[in-house]
C-alpha cells in the first residue's frame, strides 16, 4: 500500500469550494475525469453509496462503485472508500478537507491504496483539486 497527499490553493470562497465537494451533481462540473455520479444522495453522508462514472472520453465510462464513510460538514472534511477493477478488488481510501487560506481556499486530499494506483491517480486528482478551488 501507498499514501499520497495532494494541496491545491485557489480563489474560490472557502464556503464554495466545499459545497462543491457536499454535492455530488456537482462534481463533474470541477473534477475532468467524472463524467457523472449515480447516487441517491443529494448531499455528502456517511452511508451514502453510488457510482462514479469515469473516463475522459465520451464512452465508454468506467463504473467505480463508492461508500461515503465520514463527513463533518463543520471542518468540511469527509472520507470515502472507492473499489476499482472486477469484484472490487482495487480499493482506495480517500479522505478529503477544505479550509480557508487567505481570500481563497486550499483544498487536501490523502489518497492510500496499491502503489501504482495511487501514483496514476495523483496528478488527476490535483487537477480537478485545482478547478475545485478556482473561482
């Protein structure tokens, strides 16, 4: 296993910035490699389950079935667990933070999983990290 964390600054209000994260239709609009997420929840709780569609492409989209494990909307933090690859095999554990920083906001996220996994998905996750918290 391997853990990577990322930190991303940006000019978004703060309140923004994690209201992007507590909605998950709102995720595509930020994150390049979500073309959508199918859920019943409208906003981040523990429990909560769905499916990621992912792909840079149009089609085909890749499936990756996720479980909200913790949210605590006042450090605006919240973890979730995704299984990649058949029967979920591929697990990575990703937790999430927004916080203010200056008039802006910076935005983390420690992702721990299969080394290469991790390694691949970094530079992805910096970029929608960084469209998170641009204004």
């Amino acid at each position: 296993m391997a853990s990577v964390t990322v930190r991303v600054q940006g000019d978004a209000p703060v309140d923004l910035a994690w209201e992007r994260y507590a909605d998950p239709a709102l995720w595509s609009t930020w994150s390049p490699q979500i073309q959508r997420v199918d859920t019943a929840m409208t906003r981040l709780s523990a429990g909560a389950r769905g499916t990621v569609r992912a792909g840079l492409l149009p089609h085909p989209t890749l499936g990756v079935p996720f479980e909200v494990l913790e949210v605590d909307e006042p450090t605006r933090t919240w973890t979730w667990q995704v299984r990649l690859a058949p029967l979920g095999l591929v697990r990575l554990h990703l937790e999430h933070g927004v916080e203010a920083h200056g008039d802006g906001s910076a935005t983390w996220l420690h992702v721990t999983g299969p080394a290469p996994v991790v390694v691949a998905y970094a530079p992805l996750a910096r970029l929608a990290m960084t469209r998170l918290v641009r204004r």
